[in-house]
C-alpha cells in the first residue's frame, strides 16, 4: 500500500510529532519549536541577511517575514536595513532575544536526550545525515 511505502508520508507524520513535541517542551516559555529554530538560526556574532536565514531554515522570505513579526514584537529580534544593499534586511538577536534562548536551549537539550534515548548510539546521527541528504537532493526531474 501506498502510505507503507510513501516516503513524504512518513516524514510528514515524524515532522508533525516532533513539532509538537518541542512545542509541548517550549510552551512554558511562549515559544514554538519553529520560533526556536528562528531564534537559534540568528544566533551568531553578526547581523544576518534575511536570504541566508531564509536559506538555512529552507522557507520562502514571505514566510520568513511572517514569522518574524512575532517576534519582533516581543522584543526578541531586530530587523534593519543593510547598510550596503538598501534592498536587503539584516536580522538580529536583541539582548532579550539572547535571554530567551539561552532559557530555552536547556529544555531543547533535554527534550532531544529524551527522543534519542531509545536509540541504539550513532543511529539518530546517521538519521541527521540521511536527512540533511534528502533535503539537499537535487529536484525530481519529468
């Protein structure tokens, strides 16, 4: 049968219960799994180019935008403009931002300890390189 066999199937289903996961694991602090990921993507020494970021957590720019605004918000980001290409926009951790995430990076720990802990050693990474395959294969041609 088809959903034995389907591969988006299956990593549709372990991409949904993971979020949740890590979303259940984050809550108590307002954040979603994939504000996390957004948060520690722009966790670096310099001001990022929103196409870089866009790039590393594979999303369009117009779905990246939205899911700054939230964020920015809070207080959590800082979105400027490039000094050397007015078209551009630099993103940034605010100070707050910083605070957050470091608040967060513990229970991100430890939820990842608890998902891998019923694996034998070396198989979840292996996974991760498997995957990071996957996501960089080039298109299905016709």
């Amino acid at each position: 049968m088809v959903r034995d066999c389907c591969l988006c199937l299956h990593m549709q289903r372990a991409a949904r219960h993971l979020a949740r996961v890590f979303d259940d694991a984050l809550r108590p602090l307002d954040l979603t799994n994939g504000q996390f990921s957004l948060l520690m993507s722009l966790n670096r020494p310099e001001p990022a180019p929103m196409r870089a970021v866009a790039s590393l957590l594979a999303m369009d720019r117009t779905t990246l935008t939205a899911a700054l605004k939230p964020l920015e918000r809070r207080g959590l980001v800082a979105i400027e403009q490039d000094p050397h290409d007015k078209r551009s926009r630099l993103l940034a951790l605010t100070p707050a931002g910083e605070r957050l995430l470091a608040e967060a990076f513990p229970l991100w720990q430890q939820t990842h300890a608890e998902i891998e802990k019923p694996f034998p050693p070396g198989d979840m990474d292996a996974l991760r390189g498997q995957l990071r395959m996957l996501s960089e294969a080039p298109p299905a041609r016709d």
